[in-house]
C-alpha cells in the first residue's frame, strides 16, 4: 500500500546550493494518486527551477511511489505556472470556476494532469 501524506522538498540552484523555492506531492493512497504544489522566489522566476522539480518530484511519484495519477492546479490568470505543468508533461484537463478564495478574492483554477501510462509512453519509467 502507497503511503499517504506530503513530501516536500527544497528547489535548489545547483551551482551554489542556493535554495530558490520548495515544491510538495501531496499522495492520496487510497486512490494511487497526488496533488504537486511549487513555489519558486520571484528573483529566480523564468529560470526553469519549477519545471525542473515538476519533472523531478513526477519521477518521484511514478518511480518512487507507484502512483497512477499525479496533477498539478494553478490560477487562471497564471500563465507562466500553467506553461510548468505542460512543460512536466501534464495536459490541461479542467477549468474551475471561482474554486479558491485567495485574500478575499475567488480566484478560477486549471487543473492539469499525468497518468503512469503516458509518463511510461513519453519515456519515463515505472519501476
């Protein structure tokens, strides 16, 4: 049985560990499935830290946890975070309309997602 819970881990620069953001996969067990969720420092913005983690914690969760499912959300209005989730190889799948309360504000969702089967297809592997 998968285990249920969060991992997160640091965003790291590489050339000189400086930590530019976090990123989480939060496993539903029951249904072979997570949620990712990311953030990088806006001064390291553009540099393709998230993408990277985004493909990485994916691996993590396929590779690594037996996953069947593993999707990602962001806010309508964020372009460059809907571009993260593609780049990992998640397709957009969902429009929710005014589905998060942000400082007062409904705020619409996309939701994107990846099945174990096309992470295999695309050149992943599965354990």
């Amino acid at each position: 049985m998968l285990p249920t819970g969060r991992y997160t881990f640091g965003i790291v620069r590489s050339e000189d560990d400086t930590i530019v953001g976090r990123i989480n996969i939060r496993v539903n067990a029951d249904h072979q499935r997570a949620e990712i969720g990311y953030w990088v420092g806006r001064v390291f913005w553009g540099q393709g830290f998230a993408s990277e983690a985004a493909r990485r914690i994916i691996q993590f969760g396929f590779d690594d946890l037996g996953l069947n499912r593993v999707m990602g959300q962001c806010f309508a209005r964020n372009a460059a975070s809907a571009r993260v989730l593609e780049k990992a190889g998640m397709r957009y799948e969902a429009t929710f309309r005014d589905d998060f309360l942000k400082n007062g504000i409904y705020e619409t969702t996309h939701v994107f997602g990846i099945l174990r089967a096309e992470y295999a297809a695309a050149g992943g592997t599965t354990g």
